[in-house]
C-alpha cells in the first residue's frame, strides 16, 4: 500500500517550479530575524492575545515571499528555528508543497531531494496552536510519499550526517502512516550514525531514546530488551561526544545540556532500575511538614509525588484536581507530597514573580504564601540543587507536571502518570488493599 502510494504520488507531486532558488538567502535571513525580534518583544510583553500576536507576526515576517522558489536547505533552516509554527497555515501548506516538489525530482541533487524529503516527513501541519484546522488530505499524502521516499534515498546518509541531521532524525523516527516504529529501523540509524554523532545536535541523544523508551512500553510489539539497552548505551555515547565537542568549542550551556542527558540516560528509570524498586533517595531541604525529611519518612503509607514548579502553569491548572485527591483519602494512608526544587524566582503570586536569584532561603521563606494563595492542602517539598533538580532523573522527569506513585513499602509501582489522570484512585485502591489499608468507604 505505502509503496503503491509512493510510486503513484511521484508525477502527481513533481511540479514544474524551478530547481534554483529564486529567493536568495538574505531574504531568508531577513524573515527569521524580523519574527525573532517580535517574538522576543511579546515575550516579554506577554499579553493576553500573545498566540494570535505570534500567529500575526509570523505572518508579517513572510510577507508575499514566494515560497514556491525556497530551497530545501532554506525551508530546512526556517523550520530549525521554529517558523512554521504560528506561519499561517496557507504558508506552511505552500512550504509542503514546495518541498515535495523537490524531493520528488529525478532531476534534482540526491541530497537535495533526501532534505525535503526529511523535511517533509518532519513537518507539522496540524499544529495544536491551531485549534479546528485539519491538514488537507493531498497534504497527508505528500508527507507519507515523501517519508516512504527518504527512507531508502540515496541522499539519505548525507541528511543524517551533515547539518540537518535532526531533520534526518526525526524522518527515521516519523510514522506519518499511522504504522508502528519498527526496530529494524532504529536498528539502521544507530548503524547509519556508526561513531559520527551529530554532536550539533544537543536534543538528538533524548528524542531518540524518548522514542526507543516509548516503543519498550508499547503492548504490541516492543522493542527488545537488548535492542533497547543497545540504543541506550549507543545515546550515552552520543551525547558525551556532544558535552566534549561543546566543551571544546566553549559552549558551556550545550556541553551542561548533554551532561544532564547522560545523567537522564545513566539513570534507574532509563536503566529499567525504578518501577518495582525501593524509591530513588532524594535530598531534601525543606518540607511544609516539619515531620517530614526524607521519603523514608512516609513508608507504611501510599504515597503520591507530584512534581512541579511555580512557573509551571500546565501545573498550577491540576491543582484543584490534585485537592480533589487530597480530600478522598486520610493523611494517615495516603500521603501526596508536592516535589519541587529551588527555581530562582516564585511564580504565580500576587504582584506579579518574586526574584529569589541566589535567595534560596527567600524562596523557601515565600513557600507557605504560595500554598495559602492556591489552597494547597497537601504535603509540599523542596530539593535540593537548582532549577533543573525538579527534573529528577532517577524518575525520568522529563517535564513537568509528572507522578509518580510508591507502595506503603516505599517501592516505585507506577511512573509517569500525569495529576489529571483519573485511574489514579483506582491505582491507589489497589495498593492501600495490598498493604491491608482501608479504601474510602471501608471505615
């Protein structure tokens, strides 16, 4: 089906545009550079109309360019620094159509045709910035023609070893069909990388292993345990090229992206080490229970972790659903405890943040206003170390808001969970009868 869909899209997708670009790239510079202006403006304005002030914007910075005549290349750089994402979505439709007309003409560069390709495969139309738009279905199908095309180009290698290797990377990882990731296929990439990492590349390491992880978890056909252990390990390596390469170059924030990735993917949870296993140890420097100092301290209950920061709004908006939780179980069974760590500023305050830069017992001093200003009735605890701490590797925090539940024995049963969940109760039931506590109604 997907070969037929392929061979029979070729013509239908080739066009008549010219291969030569007729934009140059100073307009393409000119395009990023406006919109980056003006998104750094509403940024820091940030008003109440900040999408639609993003989506004008965005608009603005193209202008009446003709997209029919970009390049691969310089859609490729546009969609590097995210373009695309508020472009209206008759520019980014014309951007699609563009790129497969490119890799669907046998007379083009190979490379060339394997980047738009790539291009197209990683492209995302239906954006949820876009509430209510549906990519047209011709638009499907270019995207699917233009993945099954990359997938075997001869261009292909280059795209995964040269400058656009996450367009590469994300283009082996698309099933824009709707089919499973297969194994053989990150099997191929890991051969197709062999040593060469692209150490530019500081999110490859993660969103690959996020994507092997996920494949691990899947009821119908995981990946394998060794497969999956090989692709880890082969990760590591990737991303300690990429901190030495950034330490060299002296790109300090880079080589401290890719340290935190190792320190992700040597951790319990990437190591298959946390669900059915004591709690990781967490140092803790403030608690709003004075009782409380450690998880160790919580052991004969179940007990709920919620992790998150003041700054999170996706966070403070599970709140009353957290409070829901709070109110259906005793404290002296079920103990929920607010994980966070120290962020430099508090967040969602009346007045406005608070600045606590190199304060941290400032910020602890604010913690009781900021639970009596969101009506938190449930146990909130400070880690130590800084603001990515909350991001706790051992539980594979990847972003926040994240849960993760312990048994009455301190042993990690689920991870992962988000605070809206609705099975937690049920998940929580079963443990409290596990460990011969009442449910609620039981008396």
């Amino acid at each position: 089906m997907l070969h037929r869909l392929c061979a029979s899209s070729l013509v239908a997708l080739a066009c008549s545009s010219p291969a030569l670009a007729q934009v140059s790239d100073e307009r393409i510079d000119t395009i990023v550079e406006s919109f980056s202006e003006a998104r750094a403006a509403i940024f820091e304005e940030r008003p109440d109309t900040i999408l639609q002030d993003l989506k004008d914007a965005s608009g603005e910075a193209f202008g009446d360019v003709a997209i029919n005549e970009f390049t691969a290349e310089q859609i490729a750089e546009l969609m590097g620094n995210g373009m695309f994402d508020f472009a209206p979505r008759p520019v980014a439709e014309k951007a699609m159509m563009r790129l497969a007309s490119i890799a669907m003409d046998e007379s083009a560069d190979p490379e060339d045709r394997a980047l738009a390709a790539a291009s197209g495969s990683a492209f995302e139309l239906d954006s949820y910035y876009f509430d209510g738009y549906s990519a047209p279905e011709a638009v499907a199908e270019k995207k699917q023609a233009m993945h099954a095309y990359f997938l075997t180009s001869e261009g292909r290698d280059a795209v995964l070893q040269g400058e656009h290797s996450m367009m590469g990377l994300q283009a082996m990882l698309a099933t824009p069909d709707g089919s499973d990731l297969t194994e053989e296929r990150i099997v191929l990439l890991m051969s197709v990388f062999g040593d060469n990492y692209p150490v530019g590349s500081p999110s490859g390491p993660a969103m690959m292993w996020d994507v092997v992880n996920n494949m691990s978890e899947r009821e119908e056909n995981p990946i394998s345990k060794e497969t999956r252990e090989i692709a880890r390990t082969f990760a590591v390596a990737w991303a300690e090229a990429g901190a030495k390469h950034a330490a060299a170059e002296g790109e300090d924030e880079m080589a401290k992206y890719f340290a935190s990735t190792v320190a992700d993917l040597n951790s319990r949870a990437a190591r298959g080490l946390l669900i059915g296993y004591p709690a990781p140890e967490m140092s803790v420097q403030w608690c709003s229970d004075e009782n409380v100092t450690s998880l160790a301290d919580l052991k004969g209950k179940v007990v709920i972790l919620d992790f998150f920061a003041t700054w999170c709004g996706p966070c403070i908006a599970t709140f009353p659903q957290v409070r829901e939780l709070r109110a259906m179980y005793p404290e002296e069974h079920v103990a929920i405890v607010g994980l966070t760590s120290p962020q430099g500023q508090v967040y969602n305050m009346p007045g406005g943040v608070i600045d606590c830069e190199g304060d941290v017992a400032k910020e602890i001093g604010i913690m009781p206003d900021f639970i009596k200003e969101h009506n938190i009735t449930w146990t909130m605890m400070m880690l130590e170390g800084d603001n990515s701490t909350v991001f706790h590797p051992d539980f594979g925090v990847r972003g926040i808001p994240h849960v993760a539940i312990l048994d009455a024995n301190g042993v990690v049963r689920y991870n992962g969970l988000h605070p809206m969940d609705e099975g937690k109760p049920a998940k929580i039931n079963a443990l409290l009868k596990e460990a011969g506590l009442p449910t609620p109604g039981e008396g």
